[in-house]
C-alpha cells in the first residue's frame, strides 16, 4: 500500500496549512447555510411565496458542497498527516497503511460526526436535485426540516465536537489509530450505519413536513418509501458487516453480543423494517397513514438514540469512544427537541390524516398491521434491555446487568411468530382475502420445511430444539418465497418467461424474504452445533477436531507496517488430503500498545473451520482454540440476500424516485 | 487449585478465555461450568461473559465457577455463592423479582397492548367493508359515479 510521506508537520507549506482552515471556515458556512435553509424555505411556503421555497433547493445543494468540503480537507490532514491537527494526531500515524488514513477519517467522534452531517446534506441534496415532481410547498418544507437536524449536527460539532483544532507545539508523529479499528470489515462499517440511520433523516423530515402540510398521500407514501428502503439496505449492510467483523476479529467466532451499540443499530434496523412494510399499505391501499408518519418519527428517534447511546457513553460499552458529558447532553438536547417538536406536532394534526382504503379481517393489511406490531414489540424490547441497567441504577438503586442471556430469550420469540406468519402475509391479497386458498397454495412448502426440521432433529446428538427449529423456519421461509413468486407467474404455458419478467419488486419481495430465512439458519446452525476446542499443541503435533485433522507446523516471528505478529502455520487435513494451511496471528502494536488476534478461517459453504492462536505455554507448546462452525457463512450471506432484495425493490421502475407521479395519478389505483 | 490460581495471578499478560489448563477432566462437569460461564459478568470489561473475556478477574471468577462444581455444588448453588459475592451486576440474565419485572413484562405487555388496539382497528375498518356498498372507499365511490356519469 503507498503511502503520502511528507515528512514532520509544521514544515508544512502554507496552502496546506489554509486547506484546513478552509475546511474549517466551510464547516462553519455550511452551518449558516442550513440556518437560513430552515427559515426562508418555511417561512415562504407558509405565506406560499414561490421564490422563497425555491431557496430552499440552492441552498441544499450549497449545504453539501460545503460540507463535503470540510470532509475533503479534513480526509487531506489525515492522508498528509498534518499532526498540527489535535485529531489526526490522536488518531493517525505515518506508519499507518493509506486505506487506514483515510478510514481514521471517520475512525474517531468527531470526523465520524463530519461524516454524518455530510450524508445529513447529501439526503437533503437528493431532495433537492431529483424532487421536481414533488409539490413546492412540500419539497420547501421537506428541506426546511432536514435543514433543521443539519443545523443542530453542525452545531454539536463546532460546540462540542471539532475536528479541526489544532495544537500548538505539533508532535513529530502520531497515536495511532485503535487497531481493531484498522481492518477492512470495520472501516466500512461506520459509513454504511450512518447511511443507514440518516436515511431515516429523510423519511422524518418528508413526515414532519406532510404533518405541517397536512397532507398525507399515496405520493407521499410513493417518495418516503425509496428512501427508508435505501435506509434499510445500508443499515442491513452496516450491522452484516460489523457483525462479520466481530466474527472473525474479536476471537471466539461469537457473531453478535447484544452490546448497548449493536442495539443502537439494530433498533433503527427493526423500526425501519416496520416502516417499510407500512409505507406500502400508504402508497397502496391509503391506509394506516397516522401509523406511519409515526413510525417515521420514532424510527429517527432510535436513530439519534443510537447516535447518543455509541456518542455520550452513557451506557459504556468496548465502541464508546467519547464519553464527555457535555456532548452527552446537547445529543439528548437535539433528540429531546426533535421528538417532543415532531411527537406534538403529530398529536395536533394527526387528525387530518383520514383512512380512505377499507378492508376485511383477513388481507394483506391485516398481516401487515401485525408484521409491525411484531417488529415494533420487539425493537421495544431491546430498546427496553438496553436501557434497563441505567433505569434500574436511577430508580432503583439496583446495580445489574441485562446481557445476551437476556435478549435471545426475549426477543426469539417475537421473531419466531414474525417467521410463521411471514410467507402466509406476503401471499395475502390485499383489500379482501381468501385464507384456505393461500394455505393451500403453501402446502407444499410447509410440509417441506416440517421434514428438514424432523431430519435436523433426527440427525442431531444433543436435544436442543434451536436447530431443528431453526433449519424449519428457514426452509419455510425460502420456500415461502419461492411459491410467493412462481404463484404470480399464473397459469398455463410460459410460466418461466413470465416469471423472468415479473416486476423487480416481486423478485426483491421473495430475494429479500429468503435471504431472512438464510439468516435465520445460520444463527441456528451456529447456536446449535458448533464444536470447541481448547488444548495445548506442541509445534509438529497433530489434533483432531470434529472430523479434521490439524496440525501445527511452525510459530513464527512476523513484521508488519505497524504491528508485529506471532503467526502460526496450522494445516487443515481431512483424512489425508490437505483442505488448506491457516495462518492464526497474535499482533501487537507497539505505538497504541494494543494487541489484536487475527482469527484463520476455513470458510465452506455448509461450515467454517476456524482457529485461533493463544499464548504460549511453559512447556513449549502454544494454547490453540479451533472451533467448527455450521453454516456461519450463511449469517452474512443471508444479510447480503436482503440488502440485494431490497436493492432489487428500489430499481423497480414503479417506485424510481422520479418515475411519473402524474402518470400514476392519472391512472389511479384499479378497483379490484 | 489455590495454587494454580495463586501462579497464574503472578503472569501480568493478557490470558486468552478459556485456558487448555483451566478445562476440567470431566467433560459433563466442564459442560455445566461453560453453560454458567456464559452467564456471568466479567466484572471488569463491558458487556462480555466470563467465558469469552481475557481479563484476569474472568479467569479467577471462571476457576472459582469450576471450584464450585467439584465440590458438589448444583449450577443454582454455585450462581448463588458468586452472586453473594460479587452482587447482581454479576448476572446477564436479570433476575425476575421485584422491579426487573418490568424489564421481562415489557415485551408481552406491549403485545398485548399492541394487539388490543390491533383488533380494534381493524375490525373498526372491516365492519366497514361488511356495511354494504361501503365495500368502496368515498374516493372509490366518486370514481365511480364519474365513470357511471360518462
């Protein structure tokens, strides 16, 4: 990797030193700009003077021109490693790889908070740039409010949290970046989150601003629904990544900790969801509109709970990385102000929002409605976990801890009943629907699921019921699916043709439904099966685990950029042939004084076999820790499923941002 | 035991979970002592079992957990000897009583509030599809006499 060498800062030549500045002063106009993108925009669309709303549009473009310039040379400090700067010193080095300079941009509080404004502006940007279909009073509005959570992020960051402060006697070198933060899986983790949570930006802004114009629509429901699907995709991609990263970083091959951090995302996660599946009945049938310009608001409001919960340090955990009160409390601030403005706001006018579409007791409606009382109940559920011990601590003086234990029993069942009840709703006509006639349709799918949970049960050692239980649900869930989208191909001839030319969303419907179900195995697979091994090896020795054979070859001194490692050779044998040699690492590095395990994975389709290097034992021999995991990768692959299906959904042509809302309204919904 | 506890707290590098020396011979009584594990707080990290956690303290609280099981503690015994001990914050999975019923009770009751409200709303819009010609939406109803009207 290439590296920017530019020798010790304060030799720096002027224009470098201004690019920082420049960055800083853009900062601070692009904190103006998002003022007066607030003010005039909403001023004028309630006295409906044309010229007023349409400031609303430059001045978003404006907002995030500025802001990703002060991203820019901010990313400019960090690859110069311009250590005048109080933040790249604390969080970058020259030995560091270049990918690593870059992603300790956001490896920190506060270029992680830059990065979030700047999406905050690129969201208010799409508006801006591809809404000339959306009504002016609305667009005007919409901006306005987005311009509002822009204008409270700038300020927490030129308050509270400022990239840009300098020193005044800069070191010769930096602290390093947090090396668990220096891997592939984690760099790119942060962004996608932030993606993802601020796409819930947009669909409270475009709910804040229908609340203001009273007005809640099946167009609106058209333009709110692309961008919590987009939300939805990131934050899949986000929490799949982390949680992969976990996986093989962290050294015991867990996959997910239930960690106050993970469940900052993983609420916004579950609400988002939610909020997808009810901005279709809005878009469609009319209804449930109150319900989702609420959900709108609160899926937000997990978001920047998430923001307050990783930011403040409230409830410490091994990702808080700020733990400064005062940012603790202008974040509670800004969440406070937004929900309490937003939760009133919608108490006045939620009145105005009348259901047109009616519809009976058995229909895809119904399903929906208890679909999001499912994923609402249990994103409720870990949102109460998660703050009970701070809860507890302050009213009841009792001091204790709500862990994993805790959430697999509480929230399993939620997703359980979501799972039996998935692919019967997603078959459901809307409006009005015959009940026996989908069963019937799903017979086959059911009774084939029944026979792959007998046979994992048949098959099994032990009596645990979470495998069979598990492979069950999935296979119903991707049969399911797979029935779903080959009932709409009709009858007759030409059913595979026509199967190829149903609508993308169709396909991203069942691709995303199955890839939950692929979810749903490999968690149980893991949970379930996996085999553990702990022994001490002498180097040359050989070992059986679960039916391989490992040796370990060698131990070796090796020297990285910045670390060095303890490697072990280990060979992975079936029999006799060699399936493939892993290389298990112990790093160290020596400028943050941190030491890492680097995990070797053997990833196959049905199982990983997955080895860890210890310490090394009096005797010469080293601590191995090899375990055999069933169907890990079917974790992450399952993730990658719903995001590709969601994808799948928002390129159908029906719900492109731009596609002709004035042909949709000319047409009108058919009568069925 | 003591012995091996006293030694092991005398090497200051970070040990590494489970240690092959920590693993007891007999397999059953090892399986109950990891099944515990997985329940206790290492006390001195964040948010981490005691079984996953390379601190010190999780290693002297996992040696104490198998301590406990040899001298013929049941696995209810052995979490009330720890939890004496090192108080409630121990446990990852709360205990029921008293004001954690809240914590366990949220979930079903916000089912229950949840489908409650449910059902009443939706058999408030499907009485109307019952009604007769409210089968059509006033919007539904208006088209219709357009297209009637043409």
């Amino acid at each position: 990797m290439g590296e920017i060498d530019v020798g010790p800062a304060g030799t720096a030549p002027y224009t470098w030193v201004m690019i920082t500045e420049l960055g800083h002063f853009a900062l601070i106009l692009a904190f103006v700009t998002a003022c007066f993108q607030v003010v005039v925009p909403l001023y004028g669309a309630h006295k409906r003077w044309p010229g007023w709303m349409a400031a609303a549009e430059p001045a978003a473009t404006l907002q995030f021109l500025l802001t990703a310039g002060a991203f820019a040379s901010l990313t400019w400090a960090f690859l110069t490693s311009d250590f005048s700067l109080k933040l790249v010193t604390l969080n970058s080095h020259t030995a560091k790889p270049l990918l690593y300079k870059i992603t300790g941009v956001w490896g920190n509080h506060e270029g992680s908070m830059l990065l979030w404004v700047l999406i905050v502006a690129l969201f208010g940007g799409s508006v801006a740039w591809f809404g000339s279909n959306l009504p002016p009073s609305l667009k005007a509005r919409v901006l306005a409010v987005q311009g509002m959570i822009g204008a409270a992020f700038f300020a927490f960051i030129l308050f509270t949290s400022n990239p840009f402060l300098r020193l005044a006697v800069p070191p010769f070198d930096g602290n390093d970046l947090n090396p668990l933060l220096q891997d592939p899986g984690l760099a790119f983790h942060p962004p996608f989150l932030y993606l993802g949570y601020v796409g819930l930006s947009m669909t409270f802004s475009f709910a804040v601003a229908a609340l203001i114009e009273g007005r809640v629509d099946a167009a609106w429901g058209r333009w709110v629904r692309p961008y919590t699907l987009a939300a939805w995709i990131f934050l899949t991609i986000g929490i799949g990544l982390g949680s992969w990263w976990a996986y093989y970083e962290l050294g015991w091959g867990g996959f997910w900790f239930w960690d106050p951090v993970e469940n900052a995302s993983f609420m916004p996660w579950l609400i988002a969801a939610a909020l997808l599946h009810s901005s279709i009945v809005v878009e469609k049938r009319e209804s449930l509109k109150s319900w989702t310009v609420l959900l709108a608001i609160i899926a937000f409001g997990f978001s920047m709970v998430g923001a307050f919960i990783t930011r403040s340090g409230i409830i410490t955990s091994v990702h808080a990385f700020a733990s400064d009160p005062e940012r603790g409390v202008f974040l509670l601030a800004i969440l406070a102000v937004f929900m309490l403005g937003a939760l009133t706001l919608f108490a006045a006018r939620a009145n105005v929002m009348q259901a047109k579409g009616v519809f009976g007791l058995v229909s895809r409606e119904s399903m929906l409605v208890i679909n999001n009382i499912l994923l609402g109940v249990s994103a409720f559920v870990v949102f109460t976990g998660t703050i009970w011990p701070l809860v507890a601590e302050l009213f009841f003086d009792r001091k204790l801890s709500v862990g994993a234990p805790f959430f697999n029993m509480a929230f399993t069942p939620f997703m359980l009943l979501l799972g039996l009840i998935l692919p019967v709703g997603a078959m459901l006509p809307w409006k009005r629907a015959n009940l026996g006639r989908v069963i019937r349709q799903l017979r086959g799918a059911f009774v084939l699921a029944i026979a792959i949970g007998a046979l994992a049960w048949a098959l099994q050692t032990g009596r645990s019921a979470l495998g069979p239980v598990g492979l069950f649900l999935a296979a119903w869930l991707v049969s399911g699916s797979a029935v779903d989208l080959w009932s709409r191909t009709g009858r007759g001839s030409g059913r595979l043709a026509r199967l190829r030319r149903l609508p993308r969303a169709d396909w991203g419907k069942s691709v995303a439904h199955g890839g939950l179900g692929i979810t749903i195995a490999g968690i149980a697979g893991m949970m379930a099966w996996s085999v553990e091994d702990i022994r001490v090896v002498q180097p040359g020795e050989a070992f059986e685990v679960a039916g391989f054979t490992l040796s370990l070859d060698n131990v070796a001194r090796v020297e990285g950029p910045n670390y060095i490692s303890t490697m072990g050779e280990v060979s992975l044998r079936r029999g006799d042939s060699l399936i493939n040699t892993l290389y298990p690492e112990k790093r160290i590095y020596p400028v943050a004084g941190m030491p890492t395990t680097e995990a070797a994975i053997d990833n196959g389709f049905l199982r990983d076999v997955y080895v860890v290097v210890g310490d090394p034992q009096g005797n010469g021999g080293w601590a191995i820790r090899t375990y055999y995991k069933p169907l890990a990768n079917w974790i992450w692959g399952g993730a990658i499923l719903m995001a590709f299906g969601g994808a799948l959904s928002l390129s159908d042509r029906r719900y492109r941002v731009a596609a002709g809302s004035h042909k949709a309204a000319a047409v009108g919904v058919p009568a069925e | 035991m003591k012995r091996l506890v006293l030694c092991l707290c005398l090497i200051a590098a970070p040990v590494f979970a489970v240690q092959p020396d920590e693993i007891l011979d007999d397999p059953a009584l090892e399986a109950r002592a990891r099944e515990l594990s997985q329940g206790l707080r290492c006390l001195v990290c964040r948010n981490e079992n005691i079984d996953d956690s390379s601190a010190q303290l999780a290693r002297d609280l996992r040696l104490l957990v198998r301590e406990r099981l040899v001298a013929g503690d049941t696995d209810e015994e052995a979490v009330a000897f720890i939890v004496d001990r090192y108080g409630e914050y121990v446990l990852l999975k709360p205990q029921s009583g008293g004001s954690n019923l809240i914590l366990w009770g949220a979930g079903p009751l916000m089912l229950l509030l949840g489908g409650l409200i449910a059902v009443v709303y939706l058999r408030r819009r499907s009485r109307s599809v019952e009604g007769g010609d409210a089968s059509l939406s006033d919007d539904e109803k208006a088209r219709l006499r357009e297209i009637m009207k043409n």
